[in-house]
C-alpha cells in the first residue's frame, strides 16, 4: 500500500506523515512495542519497523495478536535484555576469570540469543545485536589448559587470595611453592 514518511521527533513522539497527507504523532514507546499505529484520518496501519502502510483490517490482526502475547513478550524481552547485559559482561573480562560453569552458560546463551535472532530476520525484522560479528567457539579455547571444576572450598579460598593485598599474595604464594606435604602446589 505505500510507505510513510519520517518527519522527525522528540524524546517521548515521532512525527509521521501518512500517503493520505496526514501528519500524525504516534507514542514513541507505545508504537515501538505494539508495532502497529493507525492514522487518524484514514485509519491505516503504520507498522513501526519499517513505516509500510498495511490495512485498518490487517494493523487491527496484528494489535490483537500483540495484546493477547503481551505479558509474555515483555517478559522474554526482559530476559533477553538482561542476557545481553550478561554476554558483554562476559566477553569483556578473559576467560580464564570465569568458572567452566559459567562459560557452559555463556556459551548456550550465545546460541540461543542466535535462534532468536535467526528466527526474527526470517520475519523481516533487522538483528538488534549482530552476535555473528563474535568469533566462533570463544568460549571453549584454553590454549594449553584444560577447563576444571573447582570445589566450594578452593573457590572460597580463592575469593579470599584475591582479596589480600599485592604483597601478602606473593608471600602465601611463596609458602605455598616451599611446603612439602601440599600437593598439587607445583601448578601454582
């Protein structure tokens, strides 16, 4: 049917020009997640991602598909924000920082983050976030090591190592390397 025109906007509005000559002001948050707006004189539908005009009948079908999964929508939305939030922390620190738990997590995130993304270009939605542009099996290569689980009380101890200052670490460290009757100690 057309495409509408983007006239510009405001922190909380866009202004959008419908093919009938109709200058209208759609709710910034409201159209972005119904993804459907209406012209006020003829009653079309503006649909958010790409401003193609479809009609009332077809807007009316996609608003009440939307409202009948809006709960649940906003709560996956939610969750995948908040995995987002979780991947980038990930991938700013280096990996041998994090448990092999936690590097299993990270690693079905990204992939199912992938589905996600795979399943709503095939919709014709644009990708939010382009997850290809991370190189494959980051998660998993060690050189030269080997992932291992650790036990609550080598995490514990760890988390206390860490929190001692520069020059007590290197002295326990040294303790360590000396003591005879700790095994294991030659990793260290």
């Amino acid at each position: 049917m057309g495409l509408a025109d983007y006239l510009g906007s405001t922190a909380l509005t866009l202004l959008i020009r419908c093919p009938c000559g109709r200058r209208n002001y759609f709710d910034r948050k409201g159209w972005a997640w119904l993804e459907v707006a209406f012209c006020v004189r003829c009653w079309q539908a503006v649909i958010f991602h790409d401003l193609r005009i479809v009609s009332r009948w077809e807007g009316e079908r996609m608003l009440r598909e939307q409202t009948v999964f809006e709960g649940e929508l906003k709560a996956l939305r939610t969750i995948e924000g908040v995995m987002r939030r979780f991947l980038s922390e990930f991938h700013a620190q280096p990996l041998w920082m994090w448990p092999p738990q936690t590097v299993r997590m990270a690693q079905a995130v990204q992939a199912n983050l992938r589905l996600a993304e795979l399943a709503r270009t095939r919709q014709g939605a644009e990708l939010a976030v382009p997850l290809d542009g991370l190189p494959e099996g980051i998660f998993l290569e060690m050189p030269g090591e080997e992932a291992y689980e650790l036990t609550a009380e080598q995490t514990h101890l760890l988390s206390l190592f860490s929190r001692l200052p520069e020059d007590r670490r290197s002295v326990m460290l040294a303790f360590f390397e000396d003591d005879p009757h700790l095994e294991g100690a030659e990793g260290l």
